[in-house]
C-alpha cells in the first residue's frame, strides 16, 4: 500500500478532491490565527491571554498566564509557540464543531449512546501515534495531520460532556418547556 499512495499521492482523486482540499482549509485556517497572533505581537498576545485569565480566574490566573507567555518569549521559543496555539485552537473548533452535534444526538438516543460509546472509548483508549500514522499517510507530515490527531483526541471530552450535561437537565426543567409549546428541536 505504501508503494500505492507514492505513485498516486498527485493525481488520485481521493488525495486530490478530498485529502488535500481537507489539507487546504486547516492550512488556511491556522495561518490566519498566526497571521492575527503577528498582528498582535508579543504584547499585544500576553495582554490578550491576560484579559481572558483575568476574567475566567481572576488576577492570579492572569499574573501566571502573562508569566508563562513571556518565559515562552525568552527561551525564544515564540514563534513555534504561536503555531501551536494556532494548532490547538483549530482543532477545538473542530472538535466542538463534531462534538456538540455528536453529543446532542447520543443525549436524544440510547442506541446512539450505546454506539458512540464504542468509537469513544477507542479513541480514547489508543495512544496518539496509532491514529497519527493514517493521518501521516493521507496528509502528509503539515500542520493538517497535526490538527486531526488532535480533533480526534478531543471530539469524544466534547460529545461526552455535552451527552451528560443534557441528560442531567432536570425532568421538570422540560416538561415546563413541552408546556410552553417548545418542540423537540427547540428543547
């Protein structure tokens, strides 16, 4: 097989309408985050890290998260830094974007729960590099097989909290909505 994807990597249609139209939107993607990150600059990011650790756990949060990005900025390891914030943040996205659905349908449907459970469980359970080598072989070593190692590391966290956060929404909490008039859809 190997001796295959060399000798069609150019001109099959799989690497070509798919894999690499895949390739095309996280590459795009993750260099518009590290294009703001460089509009931004360095003050501009700690500042911005700060305000979001400020916010979510008050003025520690912010001193070590301010801290920490400018440690990063000596050791001279910024730029590399920024990429990979740029990584994660696509593949959150992503994530969340399959999860969430993912999540809603396994709340809405025992069989769901029961066969998602199983994929889960698996991705999961499984180190890194096992699914990263597929992902090597259709996208090549870029930032896309990074992204989707890291997507598929993360979708079962997303659909899993969102499948108990739904199912743990208190049964009078929806027969006040059914009594409303809210659909299904709606709740």
């Amino acid at each position: 097989t190997n001796r295959w994807i060399v000798d069609n990597r150019d001109n099959h249609w799989l690497f070509v309408h798919v894999f690499d139209r895949i390739s095309s939107v996280i590459d795009w993607s993750v260099a518009r985050w590290v294009d703001l990150f460089d509009a931004l600059r360095w003050t501009g990011v700690i500042a911005l890290v700060a305000v979001i650790g400020w916010r979510v756990g008050g003025a520690v949060s912010a001193a070590g998260s301010a801290a920490a990005l400018a440690g990063i900025g000596v050791l001279g390891m910024w730029d590399k830094a920024m990429v990979t914030l740029a990584l994660m943040l696509v593949a959150v996205v992503i994530a969340l974007l399959i999860g969430i659905p993912l999540g809603v349908w396994a709340a809405r449907s025992d069989r769901a729960d029961r066969v998602l459970r199983v994929f889960l469980d698996a991705a999961q359970v499984m180190p890194t590099f096992v699914y990263l080598i597929p992902l090597v072989v259709m996208f090549g070593i870029q930032n896309p097989s990074a992204v989707l190692a890291t997507v598929v590391y993360a979708v079962p966290p997303a659909v899993r909290l969102t499948n108990h956060g739904l199912r743990s929404v208190p049964t009078v909490i929806n027969e006040v909505g059914e009594s409303f008039g809210t659909t299904k859809r709606q709740q």
